[in-house]
C-alpha cells in the first residue's frame, strides 16, 4: 500500500465520519420538529375544542327566551302595559299594545 492508497483510505474514512455526524444531527433536527409540531396539534385541538364550547355559550346567550329570562329576572325588566306607555301626540297612539306586537314579532 503507498501513500496515495493511505489517502484516499483516510479521505474516505473521513467523509464516511461526517456523513454520519450529519445524518445523527439532521435526525436529531427531525425529532426536535416533531415533538414541536405535536405540541402545536395539542395546542390547535385545546383551542378548538374552546371554540366549540364558546359557540354553544353564543348560541345559548342568544336565544330570546334567555334574554327575556335575563331581562326579567337579573335586571327587573317587564313588558309595560298599555296605560304605561306615553305618546307625543294622539296620532302616535298604536292601535294595539306594543309590548304584545313586539312579543309576537320576537317569537314569530
């Protein structure tokens, strides 16, 4: 064996050693993206599932019968009667009760 034979032996050895060293430190890269993208889908599924629950409270807080709910019985609110309603002038005087036509429409 001659120098120039010991060379390339080296040479090759060498190229081998950081192809490995490569190859471990990629793999190691790999590993690391993974266990950050897991984290993320674990993150993106608590956030989701938050979503959900917020829409049905949406949902839930806008529905007429619990506004009216709240209305009555958190804030004391009631439909006024007919003899409780003040109007400008004759010609603004409804022909019905408004309380009862704005039930109607609400529930219609």
């Amino acid at each position: 064996m001659n120098v120039q034979d010991k060379r390339r032996i080296l040479m090759t050895l060498i190229l081998v050693g950081v192809i490995c060293i490569a190859m471990v430190v990629l793999t190691a890269y790999a590993a690391e993206l993974r266990v950050e993208n897991n984290n993320l889908i674990d993150k993106n599924k608590a956030l989701q599932g938050e979503v959900e629950t917020l829409s049905v409270q949406i949902k839930t807080a806008n529905n007429i019968d619990h506004i009216e709910s709240v209305a009555k019985n958190k804030l004391g609110m009631v439909y006024p009667t007919s003899d409780e309603c003040v109007y400008i002038t004759d010609n603004d005087k409804a022909n019905s009760n408004l309380a009862t036509v704005i039930r109607k429409e609400a529930y219609n």
